[in-house]
C-alpha cells in the first residue's frame, strides 16, 4: 500500500519572483515575473507514529527555503549572456539576484523537487518518505511538473 500527501504553497504566500526566457523569441525574453507557487507530492509506504506521511507543520523550513530562493529574487540562468548585468543589479543593491542553473517553471519545478529530497534527508524523514513531484505554477493557466520517472 502506499500513501501519498500533498502540500501546496499557493500564490498568495508571495513567492514574487521575476526571470527571463533568454532564449525565446517571445515576449517570455523581457524580465518579467510572477507570483510562483508549487505543490509538492510526497509518497510513503508506511506511515509515521502519527499516522501521517509527514508532518505538515514541519514543512515551515521547507517554505522558508522556497522564501529565500525565490520571493522578491531576481533569477538568472547561469548561461545568459546578460549575466554579468543582472548581476551588477544586486551589486547596485536594486535587486537580489539569484543564479540558477536554468530558469522557467519546468527548471523551478525540477530545481525544487532536489532541494525538497535534501529537505527530507535533513528533518530524518527520508528514507521513509520520498518526493513523487513537484509542479510550479505561474499561474491558474501554465505550470510545470517535474517527477524522478
């Protein structure tokens, strides 16, 4: 049997991150940013003394790591050829830059899935408890799912 829990952190927690698509020949190329929020899945084939796959109210560390990479950052691939300008914006100290191997929800997705699977190992509950996927949602119309398989 396996047992799965999901937690979501919505919209309205205000992840506010602005990104560009450098690599589009849409709009998607400008800075531009939104609200982000992601919902996690998470999978167990036992549960815990509690009878839960993990405790919601310990995810409150796992959000303020979603706080500090992604609410009121600036983020840039690590391969734009405007990074040394993106760059100097945080310097200037008018934004906080973070580097990212990628941008976009499907890049954010998979960059949270990693950081959720350390997030488990940390707080003990892994091996017990595995994530199943992470999606991002830019909105109530585009998002992105990563999953291991």
């Amino acid at each position: 049997m396996t047992y799965f829990s999901t937690k979501t952190f919505r919209h309205e927690i205000g992840l506010s991150a602005a990104f560009r698509q450098w690599r589009a020949d849409s709009h998607c190329r400008f800075i531009h940013g939104y609200a982000l929020a992601f919902k996690i899945t998470f999978e167990a084939e036992e549960l815990d003394v509690r009878n839960w796959v993990v405790d919601f109210g310990s995810l409150k560390s796992l959000r303020g790591m979603l706080e500090d990479q992604f609410d009121h950052k600036l983020l840039v691939a690590e391969d734009d050829p405007e990074l040394r300008h993106v760059l100097e914006l945080g310097h200037l100290g008018i934004a906080q830059v973070r580097v990212l191997p990628k941008v976009g929800c499907e890049a954010f997705a998979h960059y949270v899935f990693v950081a959720t699977e350390m997030w488990l190992e940390t707080n003990g509950y892994a091996p017990r408890v595995r994530v199943v996927s992470v999606e991002c949602m830019e909105h109530g119309a585009n998002s992105a799912i990563y999953t291991a398989e």
